[in-house]
C-alpha cells in the first residue's frame, strides 16, 4: 500500500537545489512520525531526516546532510518537505517517505531504521553530477 506519493526529484549540478514533497494519499498520513530515506545504487536504505507529525518536534538529521537539509511539515496540506541545499554527489539516490506510528522521543533516534517503518511512498530520483 502507498501511504504517500512523492515529487520534486530531478537532476541538478553540485551546489544546486532541490525540494521534495511528499503528499500523503489519504486524508492523513499513516503514521505520527514521518521520515525521508534515501537509497543509492549498491547502498542501503539510510534515513536521512524525520520529524514528528504533532508538534513538528523530535527532528533528526543524519550527519551527512546536517546545515543542508531541511525538513518540515504542512499539517494543513498534508506534505511533508524535504529541502536540500549545496548538494553533492554522494546525495544521488531515491527518496522515499516513511510513516509509522512512533512517539516523539523513538521518532528521533538515530537508530530507528527503515525496517521500523511499515508505510512507504513509491520514490522520487535524485541524480547530482559533478
């Protein structure tokens, strides 16, 4: 089942940038913590950034793209954002939403992996050249 559906992917140039939104199919997302994770080719699944739904709190980066990624939340329009800025190579991947039922405090666990999320978006692509 697709809980989301994500756009915004596409190819840019190292430095450029890029807003991925994810939309959730129903009338809400599946799900009090949400989560952007990115697969790149021959890698895994990493989580790259969540948040919790209520009070947009228990934010989490992964050192990777910390002061550039931003993400946040549309509670009024259901979407859920992912900003990215200065963006390298090595941030080419799929993107994928996540959403599951978590509380704030487990929401920004740098352990909480894609296998604690049961709701999935189908993807969107991100391709950096140098």
């Amino acid at each position: 089942q697709v809980h989301a559906v994500e756009s915004g992917g596409g190819s840019v140039q190292a430095g450029g940038s890029l807003r991925l939104s994810c939309v959730a199919s129903g009338e809400k997302f599946l799900g009090t913590c949400l989560a952007w994770f990115r697969q790149g080719p021959g890698k895994e699944r990493e989580k790259v950034a969540s948040i919790y739904i209520q009070n947009a709190g228990g934010i989490y980066y992964a050192d990777s793209v910390k002061g550039r990624f931003t993400i946040s939340l549309d509670n009024t329009k259901n979407t859920l954002y992912l900003q990215m800025n200065s963006l390298k190579p090595e941030d080419t991947a799929m993107y994928y939403c996540a959403a599951d039922y978590w509380d704030t405090s487990y929401c920004k666990r740098p352990d909480v992996a894609s296998k604690d999320f049961r709701n999935w978006g189908q993807g969107t692509q991100v391709t950096v050249s140098s």
